[in-house]
C-alpha cells in the first residue's frame, strides 16, 4: 500500500490513524498548531503595540509580559512535533555511512538522554508551578497569575517526555532486526 502525501486532505490523519502510536502524533501536532496561533496572535498583537506606540503615544498595555508568556507557551508547545517529526537538527559527521542497525541504536541512546532531560524539565516545570500556585506571584503590570504559563509549558515538556519514550522504543525495534 502507498505512503500518503502530505498534500493529499486527510492524508496525515488517516497514516497516523492507521498507527497505534497515532494519537500521539495528533495530539502534538494539535498542541503546535496551538503553539503557531498563539505566536500568531502574540505577532499581532505586537504591531498593535508598535503602532500604538508610535502614533498614538498608546501602546498595548503589558505587552512585554504578554509577549514573555506566550513565547515561553509556544516554544514548549513546539518541541514534541519537531522531535516526533524527526525535524531536530543532526550532525551526521560520522553516522551518514554507518549502518541502519547502528545508527537506530544510537537514536536509541539519544532519546534515552533526551527522554531523561525532558522528564527533569517537566518535573521542575511541575514544581515550580506548583510555587508559583501557592506563593501568588503575579506579573507586574497586569496581573497576570504566572503559574498559568507553567502549567500550560508543562503540557509540552510532558508531551515532549512521551515522545521520547515511544520514539526509544521504536528505535529499539528498528535496530533489533
């Protein structure tokens, strides 16, 4: 049977329902799309401020803060795509020549190391969410309760964990054979 085109409607729906593993698919390429409206909005919402600023003298109130917290809600929501995607950047210096065996091992070893950072990102995500919960803390102009940022940025890194893993056992299969 042939692979779909990304070009085809329905095309990635259907690859990823077919896949057991599909759901994890959708739901990080859901929670980027999420990431590219909210930098989106944060894009328009800073030329508003810009053209407030300068031709008004009325830029949008707390747009730094606004900006601050989105970028940091967006970059989180972005990792578990581009690493289910295989779309981080590698260096094959060495490994282009290598055999498939090999180098599926050693993208086993990686998402090891990755799956281990990414659930010490998480975990600290947690915690200090969980500070900002119960200590309040605002920012500055608007008042905007900050645990609500690192919650939302633990999705991603949780996400970001999952893929890990399930990307460690697939390379696990693939260099078993």
């Amino acid at each position: 049977m042939a692979k779909p085109c990304w070009r085809m409607p329905g095309a990635w729906w259907r690859s990823t329902a077919m896949n057991p593993d599909g759901w994890l698919e959708r739901l990080t390429r859901a929670v980027a799309l999420a990431g590219g409206l909210l930098l989106v909005a944060v894009m328009g919402m800073t030329v508003v401020s810009v053209v407030g600023r300068y031709m008004f003298n009325a830029p949008v109130p707390g747009d730094y803060e606004i900006t601050e917290l989105a970028i940091g809600i967006a970059a989180f929501a972005f990792f578990p795509y581009c690493h289910i995607t295989n779309a981080n950047i590698v260096v094959e210096l060495f490994t282009g020549r290598m055999p498939p065996r090999f180098r599926a091992a050693l993208d086993a070893v990686h998402n090891v190391a990755f799956a281990i950072v990414a659930g010490l990102i998480t975990w600290r995500l947690f915690i200090g969410a969980t500070h900002k919960l119960d200590d309040g803390e605002t920012t500055v102009f608007l008042g905007i309760p900050v645990h609500w940022a690192y919650f939302s940025s633990l999705l991603g890194a949780g996400l970001l964990t999952m893929v890990c893993v399930l990307l460690l056992f697939r390379h696990l299969k693939s260099s078993a054979r």
